[in-house]
DNA sequence: CGAGGTCTTGAAGACGATCAACAAACGTGG
DNA sequence: CCACGTTTGTTGATCGTCTTCAAGACCTCG
C-alpha cells in the first residue's frame, strides 16, 4: 500500500484530504522481489514508477572491468525511480538489497497529478531533490573524506532515514547488506570496507553483528563523520 | 535575458507560444559577479532562483579542515539552485568561477508557473532530474574511476554540456578553471591533479593551455572515460 | 555433510597525499 | 612599461591509504 508513500510525504508536509484520496488512487498493484533481483533494469524505459514498501532497494552502475558503484539507497517510502517520469530512460539498474515489496505508480497517474494537484506534484518533485540532495553528500564523502568517515557517515544518513520511516528499534536497525556491497557504496574494496568496520568496532561508536546495526555512541560517530540531517529535509514545512 | 533558460528548455522538449510568455514573464533583473564572489551562500534561504546566463558557477561544499569539495558544475541556461524552490534552505554554496552574469527568477514566480503550467512546471522538474543523473556519474566517478579517467569523464561531460548551448568552437572551450579547483571536483589534490593532466596531455588526448582546452582525441578520451552523453538527456521529448 | 558465499587476516604494491621548492604567469600600482 | 607581490603551475621525494592477491575460518543452506 501507498500508505508508506504517504508517510513520507506527510513527513515534509501537510497533505489536503483530497490530495490524500489522490495518492491512494494512483497506487496499483504491488509486486514482491527477492533479494538480489532486479527491480529495475538499465535501458529500461518504464511506464510506472516503483514505491518502496518494505525492504531495501539500491541504484547500480556496473563498469566493463567489474567494477560496481551504488549510487543511492531506498528505504521504505522512497521512490526508486521517480525520474523516469521525466527522464524516460533508466540510464542504471535498481535492485532489491532484501526482500522488498514495490508498489507501481503508473506515469500516466502521476502525469495526471502533476496537472490536478500542483501541490501535490511539488511534492513528488521535492522527493527527487531530496534525493539530489543526498547524492551531493555522497560526491563529499566520495571526494573528500577517508573510508573511516565515510562509513560513519552513511550509518548516521541511514539511522536518522531509517527512525523517519519508523524502521528503527532505538539505536539499532536492520541492514541486510554484505561488506562487499558496503563497499560498492563507499567506493572502497571489501577487504578495505571489513577493516574500516572493524575501526569503527573497535573505538566503539557501533556494533553490526549479523544484520543488526546498532550505534553506541551516537555523539562520536556524527562528529567523525561531520554529518548534520538538515539535508534531508525531514521537517514540515509548506512546499 | 532568460533566452538561455528558453534554449535550456527547448533542448529537451518543445513549448507552446504560452509557455514561452510565461517563461519570458518569470525573468526579473540580472546580477553581474566576479571570479570567486558566492552566487548563494551556504545557510541561506532564497526567495528566487537564481539561473546562469553567462559565466561558469559550482556548488562548493567545504569541511572542517579546509578540504573543499565542489559537487556541481553550472553552464548557461542552467538553474544553480532551484532546488531552493522546495528544499527552502541552502545546505552548500554556489561559487561564480568566472566573470557570471546571472537571472533570478522568484521563488513566487516559479511556484505560479507549477499552478499555472503543468507542462512547463514538469520541465522545471526535469532540469534538477538532470542535475541528479550528473550527480550520480559524478559518484561513479569519485568512487570507481581513477584520476585519469575521472578528468577525461569529466571533459567529455563538460564537452557535451557546453556543445549544447553553443559555448564550443569546434573541439575547443573554455574553461576558466584553476588546477586546484578542478581537483576539488575530482576529489584530488592539485599535484596530483597536474600530474593527472599532464599524463593526458602527453597521451595526445587533449591540450589544455590557460583556459582553453581542445579535445585531440575525442574516441580515446571517451573510451577511457566510459563516457555515455545519455545522461544528459539531449534530446526532445514529450516530457 | 558438502558447497558456496561471507568474513577475516597477512603481505606486497599501486595510487594518490603531503611537503617543499622553484618557475612561470598574472595583476596591480608606481 | 616595468617592478613587485601573489597566484598558479611544475617537479621531486616521502609517506599513508587503499587495492590486490591469497589463504584460511566461519556460516548458512540445500
């Protein structure tokens, strides 16, 4: 169900009951993939967009020679895919992280939203500059910071996103994700990525046994990492 | 003039008589400012967007500890922080990197236009999912691709970007760029930088002397950039 | 129980950072 | 137009981070 979609809205602001009714018509029918699957192909061009319900979906670019770069991750609530409303073209593949339940958002419904609701569809654009905005923190951690605080940074970026969407059991959730895929996000190996967690470990800011995350010393991980939420704009405001 | 936004948007889509008014009608006064003045500053909250008319700009992000980070490049007819519009405040700031003449457009202006046309308002939209699908080759980059092939991914880009709204002589542009600041959107440092350009230089892939930079070898430099201009979505649609 | 994936550790080497010095280009004022 | 100071470009040397290769431990699941 949409209902996750229109949390995620409601986060940022406030929705009109027809607005409301609006989102929960868009919504069709939802589809199920396992862990590994791709929920989007590169080349693709869609005529719906998919709507994270629950799991854990991730952009991927592939380079000839092996190399493989995430470039964004979605947690419930998140379109995987809303540009391709515009864009048309996926010029890179989604894939399931975990399994994860989408709902399809047909384009010609949000085309249609974007010409009955202007509100509405302000909103539906904010999510993609949200998500703009945190591609810009990752070109940062990217270009400029050392695997140590890259990593810190992305946990922090995940708790604060994950505890919006009500994902987190206080300081500790769920990340169904290999050190190999950590890596593909930190632009780091998997040898480079178990020892850099191993820092972490070690100075005690977290613990991550099995899936379960869990942040020991919330203070010191924001502070190696330099993170401040405000770019993720979980805050209402009129839009 | 906002003739550069016009051309901007008719790369990608065309637009009716009205939509082209109402375009023309959004355009208020423009801003001269010189190499190094901040265009937006970090923190702030606009009331206009502001939009390149001339001049070269890029979003900066700076950490403690003097590392700088720029995670955007603006060429005429590109808007630098339209994601203002929504996102209300500024999490980075936008630099001017040459003598950069630039349009403000009210915040007012563009959410009327969201109301009044939804055609135009979806090509808005597409302008900052543009912005995004740079973003995420930008992270490939920074996360998978070394030094040489992040410059040359980066000049094909710049290459194709400027070749779109008319700024290339043939294979030649210009780029008002110190080596330092090209580094600071490759995410490394000046030597290395120099070392990095001068590598391809003796390669015969480009020249680059003061700011003008030739391509010599557009099919070598592509193919060690794995550069594919689909990203920038050049071409018309209906959107 | 075996097989494949994941995690962990060690060692060698590549890529890029940093420090330092100097050359070249540029802008400004005299 | 030249003298000067400042910024930018260039080069060498050293050091640190991260990669790669390789092997073994652990773990999960059929």
């Amino acid at each position: 169900m949409p209902n996750s979609l229109l949390h995620a809205l409601e986060l940022r602001d406030t929705l009109t009951a027809d607005e409301r009714k609006a989102v929960l018509r868009a919504a069709s029918n939802e589809i199920d993939f396992k862990t590994g699957q791709d929920i989007v192909e590169e080349g693709e061009r869609p005529n719906a967009c998919s709507l994270v319900v629950s799991g854990l979906a991730a952009r991927c670019i592939v380079l000839t020679g092996g190399g493989r770069q995430f470039t964004a991750l979605h947690v419930p609530g998140d379109f995987v895919d809303l540009q391709s409303l515009l864009l048309k073209r996926m010029d890179h593949a989604v894939l399931a992280l975990a399994p994860t339940r989408v709902a399809r958002v047909a384009h010609a419904a949000l085309r249609q939203i974007t010409v009955d609701f202007p509100h509405l569809a302000r909103l539906l654009w904010l999510m993609t500059l949200v998500d703009g905005a945190i591609h810009r923190e990752w070109i940062l951690s990217l270009g400029r910071r050392q695997a140590p605080a890259r990593l810190a940074h992305l946990l922090c970026e995940l708790f604060m996103r994950l505890q919006a969407v009500g994902k987190v059991d206080g300081l500790s959730f769920s990340l169904p994700l290999t050190q190999a895929q950590m890596g593909d996000m930190l632009g780091i190996s998997a040898v480079h990525m178990n020892r850099t967690l191993q820092e972490l470990r070690r100075e005690g800011l977290i613990s991550w046994q099995g899936q379960a995350v869990t942040i020991k010393d919330w203070q010191h991980l924001k502070s190696l990492a330099e993170f401040d939420p405000a770019y993720l704009s979980l805050e209402k405001a009129p839009r």
